[in-house]
C-alpha cells in the first residue's frame, strides 16, 4: 500500500491565438467560481519489511513540522517520513515489552511532539519522543476505569489530554498526557475505531461496523427561571404527570429567562416567588420506562492469542438464537457457529478451522455476534489473533 498527498491547482496556460484564449479565460474563471479537488502530488511505499516498506499501513499522523508518521500493523512498527516521503526513522518489533507492538492501528501526535499509538490487541497506549524513544505506557485488559478490550484509534487535544477507543467495550476514555484516568463516555454504536479533534473540542468516532460518525461536545443547556400562575398544571415529557394545587390562592407575577417552551425539560430549575405563603400538595403519577427484553454484551474471547481454538465470550439477557461469523481482515468469511444461548455468560468455542475443516493461517480475525429472540436482534463486533 502506499502513501498519498496532495496541494493546490495546477496552472493552465494561455493561447496566443485570440479565440482560443477568450475560450480559455472563461474555462480559468468558471473553476474560480466552484470549490475543486486537489492535484496528485506523489506517493511512497511498497509491500515488504525494509525501510519505507509496509505490510497493512493502518494508521497516518503528521507533527507540526510537517513529517509523517505511519503505523505499519502487520511489522509491528512505526515509521517516520519527511514530508516528500524520505525515510527517517523506525521502531518496534511484534511483543508485549515496552516499545513492541502486537497489530498496532491507531497514532497522534501532541504539540510537543510525544507519539501516541494504540497497540490493540495488548489493550494498551505507548507514548514515544518523535525519535521513538518509549516514554510511558497505561492499560490492561478489561472493563474498568483505564482499562481496554482492544484500542483502535488515539486522538490528542490541544491541552494534550488523550482520548481513546476502547473497541470492544463500546466507549470512548480520556486521560491525562502521562496516562491518569479523567473520564469515559459510551458511544450509540458499538464498535468506536477511528478517533478526531476539531478546534472547539468536540470529539468525531467512527464506527465501523454500525456505518456511523458520532460527534460529542460539551453538555450545557440554559436555566430558565418561572413564577407559576394560581392552581397549575405541569404536564412533564414524556408521559409523567405532575399537579399542585395552592392554597390560599396566592399573587404571583411569572418570568421566564430564557423563553422556554411549553414543555419543561426536567434538566430545567423551576423556581417561585409566591405572596402570601401558601401551603402546597402535590401528587405525581410516574410511569416507568419498561426494560428491554434482549441484550448483548461482547466480552474478551479466551485464550487470544490462541493457537488451537478459543472461546468467544459473551452475556445475553434473555433466551435467543446465536449466530457467530468470523471474517479475515480483508472481510471474507471463514466460518459460521450458531447455538442456542441462555440468561448469564455464555460461550461458543471456535477450533481455528475455516469451512473446509483445515487450520487457517496465522493473523488477526473479525467476529460478529448477533442475537435474535423473535422480536429484536442485537449484534456485537469483536477481535482476536491466531499465532500458531
């Protein structure tokens, strides 16, 4: 695979034959009313093991000096290019020691110019000097604060706190630039890989196997101030009902600030300035939100690595018919299992056969998971390795 960049638009010349220039002059000025695409500029890289070689290139990043940083998965390293594509340095080898790799994919650079790379399936981030001295690393594997079950993508803000995404656990973790756990989020789909800043903060996810982008940013909604006319009526979104009723019947005067509508968020502070002090009873109907019936939930499979067969782990919440399909990492489909699972912990065991019954070949391998009770399916993504 190989490396692509680009810049401005060429030029287009002029003829001297009247004509012909009128005709050009006007192609030259439509192009400056509509937004085009950038020219070709060049490329680098070829299949194989040695400098500015690559075997599955996973990942991009670029520093503030303008060189290239590229994950090179499958040779468990990163490589550092100039800007035209000249080879500068490389580090890592295949391992679990600080500065290896096992299928790194994601990678970033800070302001400092420290690189940040997401070995996933060792479930943890490795930050090195721009010369690719190892820094400091954080995570295990797991489904606590600060741990992983496969990091995929790293993004950096611009105070260098570092957000990672945590694949097989659904969510999105924050952490300081030396690895202290701050925060974490859940994403609506459940397979977060690729990982984005913009300017104002706001974080991009992508998720792969769900076909979405998710955008987050920061939570504030306004608070509204409101005096309440005599003997009221709330009617709280979506179905629970509040009323109040007053007495003596007081004076009040209402204001809102801002204008709310009239359907009152809960989030919303509602306060009352009421002349003479009345006594107040209040009733509330709450009708609860019913549970749903079908879950699923992807844990580690166990052992991965595994050589001879593994065990995909997974929790249903109820009864439902399983079906597991393992692709290669190109998307073909080795195998199909499918069983029966209950309420609780539930695994399927997998002996590293492909369809035809032979053993496959060392590499990484995507699994899905999806659950069916009749009414709803559920569908979890998962990762593993095979090292025979």
């Amino acid at each position: 695979m190989r490396i692509k960049s680009f810049s401005g638009l060429q030029k287009k010349r002029s003829f001297k034959i009247f004509p012909v220039f009128l005709f050009v002059f006007f192609i030259i000025n439509s192009h400056a009313l509509a937004v085009s695409p950038p020219c070709y500029i060049m490329q680098w890289g070829t299949s194989g093991t040695g400098n500015g070689q690559f075997d599955y290139p996973a990942g991009v990043a670029v520093d503030s000096s303008g060189n290239v940083y590229v994950v090179d998965s499958s040779n468990n390293r990163i490589q550092e290019f100039s800007s035209t594509g000249t080879y500068i340095t490389g580090w890592g080898s295949f391992g679990t020691g600080n500065g290896q790799f096992y299928g790194p994919v994601g990678i970033a650079v800070d302001s400092s110019g420290d690189v940040y790379v997401a070995d996933s399936p060792n479930n943890r981030v490795e930050e090195f000097s721009n010369t690719g001295t190892y820094i400091t690393q954080w995570g295990s594997y797991g489904t606590g604060n600060g741990q992983f079950h496969n990091t995929e993508g790293v993004a950096v803000d611009s105070s260098g706190n570092v957000y990672v995404t945590d694949y097989g656990n659904g969510r999105v973790e924050e952490f300081s630039n030396t690895g202290t756990y701050l925060t974490q989020w859940d994403t609506q789909g459940g397979t977060p890989c690729g990982i984005a800043m913009d300017n104002s903060g706001n974080v991009y996810v992508v998720n792969s196997y769900d076909e979405m982008v998710e955008k987050f940013g920061s939570c504030t909604s306004p608070t509204p101030t409101m005096v309440v006319s005599p003997t009221p009526t709330y009617t709280i979104s979506p179905t629970n009902t509040v009323s109040a009723t007053i007495s003596p019947t007081p004076s009040m005067t209402c204001t809102f600030t801002p204008t709310p509508t009239l359907t009152i968020s809960p989030t919303y502070t509602i306060s009352a300035t009421i002349t003479p002090t009345p006594s107040i009873t209040c009733t509330a109907t709450i009708t609860p939100t019913a549970t749903p019936t079908l879950c699923l939930k992807l844990y580690q499979n166990s052992p991965n690595p595994c050589s001879n067969g593994t065990n995909l782990i997974y929790l249903s919440c109820g009864e439902a018919q399983v079906n597991v399909k393992i692709y290669t990492i190109s998307g073909e489909v080795v195998r199909e299992l499918s069983q029966q699972g209950v309420p609780g912990m539930n695994s399927i065991y997998w002996d590293t056969n492909n369809k035809s019954g032979k053993g496959v070949a060392n590499g990484i391998f995507i699994y899905s998971i999806e659950a069916a009770d009749g009414k709803d399916k559920k569908k979890a993504w998962g990762k593993m390795a095979v090292l025979k």
